[in-house]
C-alpha cells in the first residue's frame, strides 16, 4: 500500500476549492527537457507508444504554476487539508449530511448490492463519496495533463510519484480510450467522485452499473470502486472504525492522539480513557478532533485505518467516520 501512503498530500478537500483562474497553465516547452526525452522513450520502447502520438502530447502540454507551487511549499492560503473545523464546515454541515441521506436514498439499490457484494457497509461508502466530491458535485477543473506533466518533470517534493502517476495516466487513457487532452481533475491530477490518481483508477477502477465503461465520474462506478477498496483493504464488518470516549475537558493533553499507531486499550484505561460504545479489539488509535471551543477524543479500531489508507489523515477517516453515522 505504499502509494496510499503517498496520497498524504493528495487532499480531498480540494474538490470544493476555487479553480486556478488567478493562475492559470502557461505554455512551455516540455520537449527541451531531456527528462521528457527520456520518459518518451522508455514509453514507446517499454510500453510501445507512438513517438509521434507522446510528441504531440507533450507539445500540447502547459506548465500549471499554481500546482507546482502546491509542492513546493507555498500554498494558497486555506486551500490544503487544514484544520478539523475545515472538514466541519465543508462536509460535515447540514447541507452535506442532508445530500449524504438523499444520496443514499437515491442509490440504495446499488449500495446495497456493493454491500452485500464485498461485505462492507453501505454507510461508508456514502461518507467516502461526500468527503471526496460531495456526491460528485466538486471533481475538479484542472486539466490532469498538465498538473502531471508539471509535477512530474520539474523539481518538488513528491516529483517520483507523479513521474510515476504521468506514466500511468498514458496507460489509462489508452486502456480507457480517453483523450489525454480532455481529462479534468483536481490540481494533483486525483479524477473523478472518489479523486483516484491514474494508479489508483488502474487498481480499482470498475464498471460497476454494466454499461461497458469503467467511468470515475459515474456515481454507481464509484460506488463499487470504494467497496471494492474497502474489502481488498481488509475491512471487517461488524467491528467499529470509531467509538467516542469518556473525555469531556476542554483540552486533552494527555499521551499523544494519532492514527499512526495503536495503543493497548488496557494502557488508555489506565490512563483515564475509556470507549463510550463496545470496543472489542485489544489495540485502539486513539484520535482527536480539536474543535475551534473543545477536543473529542475516539478510539479507532483496525476499520478506522482503512479509511486512512486512501487518504493518510486522521481528519480524512473521522469526516467519513461521521458521514457514515449521520445516514444510518
């Protein structure tokens, strides 16, 4: 699950972000760089692509300075996976928690076969949609193009990975047969109501309504894409991802909260903590969610990290966490 590991940066709440207007792709030169000389031949050697077909590409390609700079530490301000009370306010406000009913509702036939089908609850897989895209409404306008080609051949510090993802969104386009120069998406080049970059799309990506198209933007598509996910992850159903605790200060300053690992439930009693709904695993994450008045304090069982292996933040897993509990 290493390039799970490496979705840590690749924030879902950009979805709902302003677009690049400010900013946008300039053009560039990308064929001067030996770089892309060299990523031209190893795909047409490697994976037999036209030289005339990657040219044409890769000519056509802008350089998306507000993308770069996402990776080279200046960010816009208030755009990246900040602070809970971020999540508060764009997934889980009333307006959201209400699609999240109508979204179940509307597509109950499909998430209950998609539950049945890979033993997962239907629950959260809707909190996974509302968090990602808020049920397909936000799935971005950058052109994947060239966010991947900007990343992938100019210093930053994920420039490996998205040299990577760069090859795999050829590999995708043909196997789908996508336009590369159409493709939109969010500023890390994540496509679709679940923000999958290429690899992932190429891992889980799936036709789930049978209609002959593996599409990440149809909503029933997706809707197996997270369930198939979930279970090839190992999600255990009928054990919790997060109970709430006993902590009611304002403040929880006691041993460190994080989702990285676990802590013996025997420890945490003795430290004060206790579940405050039936928590059988023997090892607990212990998780805090710090509030602009208050702390919550959850313990997180072995679900709760697989929430995290799609997106690597605690914040990330509760938002779904608690999408998941408003609809059941």
């Amino acid at each position: 699950m290493r390039f799970f590991r490496s979705l840590l940066l690749l924030v879902s709440l950009t979805s709902f972000l302003i677009a690049n207007d400010d900013r946008p792709p300039i053009d560039y030169d990308f064929l001067a760089k030996k770089e892309v000389k060299f990523f031209i031949d190893m795909m047409v050697q490697k994976h037999h692509f036209e030289r005339s077909y990657m040219e044409s590409i890769l000519q056509n390609a802008k350089l998306d300075r507000d993308t770069l700079d996402r990776y080279m530490g200046r960010y816009k301000v208030g755009t990246t996976n900040g602070p809970w009370e971020r999540y508060k306010a764009h997934v889980l406000d009333p307006l959201t928690l209400q699609k999240a009913k109508e979204f179940k509702n509307k597509y109950a036939d499909t998430l209950a076969r998609a539950s049945k089908e890979f033993d997962v609850p239907a629950e959260y897989i809707v909190g996974f949609i509302g968090v990602e895209s808020k049920f397909g409404e936000y799935a971005g306008d950058y052109r994947i193009l060239d966010a991947l080609a900007t990343l992938a051949f100019h210093p930053n510090r994920m420039q490996r990975f998205f040299n990577n993802e760069f090859k795999h969104l050829f590999l995708m386009a043909r196997e789908q047969g996508y336009d590369i120069s159409e493709l939109q998406g969010s500023f890390a080049g994540a496509m679709g109501c679940v923000q999958q970059v290429p690899s992932v799309y190429r891992t889980y990506g799936m036709d789930y309504n049978n209609d002959g198209v593996k599409n990440p933007w149809d909503l029933e598509d997706c809707i197996g894409i997270i369930a198939r996910f979930m279970r090839q992850n190992g999600w255990r159903n009928g054990l919790p991802a997060a109970v709430k605790t006993n902590f009611t200060g304002k403040r929880y300053q006691g041993i460190r909260a994080t989702h990285k690992y676990t802590y013996p439930v025997q420890k945490l009693n003795k430290n004060g903590i206790y579940p405050m709904e039936p928590f059988k695993e023997s090892n607990a994450y212990l998780l805090l969610t710090r509030n602009d008045t208050h702390d919550d304090l959850w313990l997180g069982g072995r679900n709760f990290r697989i929430l995290t292996r799609y997106n690597n933040a605690a914040t990330y897993g509760m938002a779904i966490h608690l999408i998941a509990e408003s609809v059941k």
